[in-house]
C-alpha cells in the first residue's frame, strides 16, 4: 500500500521520491525539500511525516489481522515512561514551551521542575544524565525504576498529550494492541507492541552523525530535553537540504536491509 506526500512547488524547493519497502507493503511517494542550505530542525516534519505514515501503514496492517490498536485519548500510562528523544526534537521542544504565552509556559517549566526534582530525590539523575553510555541491563534498571515513580510528563494534561501535533517521534511510535490497564500496571509480559519494519526514531538519533559513526546513536530523555538544549541550542551546520534529506532516507533503509527484507507487520510483546 501506498502514502502519497505532495511536494510543494517552489523555486528552492525540490520534490524528492521516498520509497519504503518494508515487505509486506510499499511506501511511496514524493516530498518537497529546500534545495539551499538546510538544518536538521528544518526537515524535521518530513521526517515526522514518514514515521506517521509508516506507523498508519502497519497500524492498518496489523488491524487488517483482527488486532486492533487499543491507545487513544486518555491513555497516558506510557506518558509516564522513560521517554528519549533526538537531539533535533530536544531543541525543538524547547523552542515550543519558549513559544508559549504566559502562564502556560511558566506551568510547563514548573512541571520540568518538579518532576527533575524527584529524579534527583530518588537518585535517578547520574544515570540519567550519561542515558547514551549505559548497558542494555542498565537501561532496563533505569527504566523500570523511572516508571516505578509515576512522574507523568510535563506535556501530560487530563492523560492527554497537550502538544500532540508537536510529540516526539518514539511517542508517535509506541502503540499497543493489548488491553491499556497493562501499560498502567507496568506488566511488560502483557503488554502486546505493534511492531514496526522500521523506527524513525533510530534515523533521527543517527542523522548527521559522521558516517564513520553511524552506529551511534545521539539523544536525550524528554525529562532533561529543555536544559540539554538550553546547553546545546544549534543544530550542526546547515547543508543542502536534498543531501540531508537523503541521507536520513538512506538511514531508514539500512534498517530495513535487501528490497522486501522488512519484517512483516504484527505485534509482539
């Protein structure tokens, strides 16, 4: 099944083709890039748009085998996890709280606040801080031991996402097909995800990072997201936008291995 993108004509902007295989079906369509020196924050809806697309595509697959997608409004038990997010969304999701009038602004930094100050309390921070260079078995203490505080995140309002058009990728890619009162229980046994062929989170975590580097991956948790980029607030130097672009495109196909290697769509636990 195809996604259709429509290219914005313009002069500096160039529409370039995305073509997806992830096995069990096709990703295909065209997406209007600037031409002339280009950031990071700049392409980040385009790469917002590919995930939503290919987590649409493997939503409806995956519904089309008698599952059914069970997150929605009022959900929010995963708004309390461990949540990383691209150094590319980082300085962005500080650019929206900055861009938000007063008071609300002021409420979403105090949120920040409090919730950095029970980190701190229960002794959460160092690891937090250094989340990159952890072990596989200490991210899994780390983030047992994050849920187990129930801190929900600073955008989380009435267990709805209050900047929904504007949340990070890796929330866009978590989805369940499993009853929601086992996200809240925190029973990962029971917790049934839709597994994705691919994750744009990964590409975005690896986007211009040098190629001789490309195993690793760059981010941040969402918690310290706002001081992190208060610390690092530019994006890498502008390049063309078409070879950026491409680049990111390049990374999502790697994941995905020979045309039609993509795994199928299903859930998993």
């Amino acid at each position: 099944m195809a996604e259709r993108y429509e290219a914005r004509p313009a002069a500096d902007v160039e529409a370039v083709e995305v073509v997806l295989d992830a096995g069990a079906w096709e990703l295909r369509g065209a997406l209007g890039v600037p031409t002339g020196p280009t950031t990071l924050s700049d392409l980040l809806p385009a790469a917002r748009a590919i995930a939503d697309a290919v987590v649409g595509e493997t939503s409806a697959a995956v519904e089309g085998l008698g599952a059914c997608v069970s997150c929605g409004p009022g959900c929010g038990a995963c708004c309390r996890m461990l949540v990383n997010v691209s150094e590319v969304e980082a300085r962005r999701l500080r650019q929206v709280v900055h861009d938000l009038p007063e008071p609300r602004r002021g409420e979403i930094l105090a949120r920040f606040a409090a919730a950095l100050r029970r980190l701190d309390a229960a002794g959460l921070m160092p690891a937090l801080r250094r989340a990159g260079g952890l072990t596989p078995a200490q991210v899994d203490a780390l983030t047992g031991a994050y849920f187990g505080l129930k801190i929900p995140c600073p955008f989380l309002e009435a267990e709805s996402c209050s900047i929904y058009e504007e949340r990070p990728v890796t929330c866009r890619e978590y989805l369940v097909t499993s009853d929601p009162k086992h996200c809240a229980e925190g029973s990962a046994a029971d917790v049934v995800r839709i597994q994705l062929p691919l994750k744009t989170f990964n590409a975005l975590a690896r986007w211009d990072v040098p190629p001789a580097e490309h195993f690793l991956e760059r981010f941040v948790p969402l918690i310290l997201a706002l001081e992190w980029a208060e610390a690092h607030p530019h994006d890498p130097p502008a390049r063309p936008g078409v070879e950026l672009f491409r680049e990111f495109i390049g990374l999502l196909k790697e994941q995905m291995g020979p045309p039609g290697g993509g795994p199928a769509p299903g859930a998993t636990a």
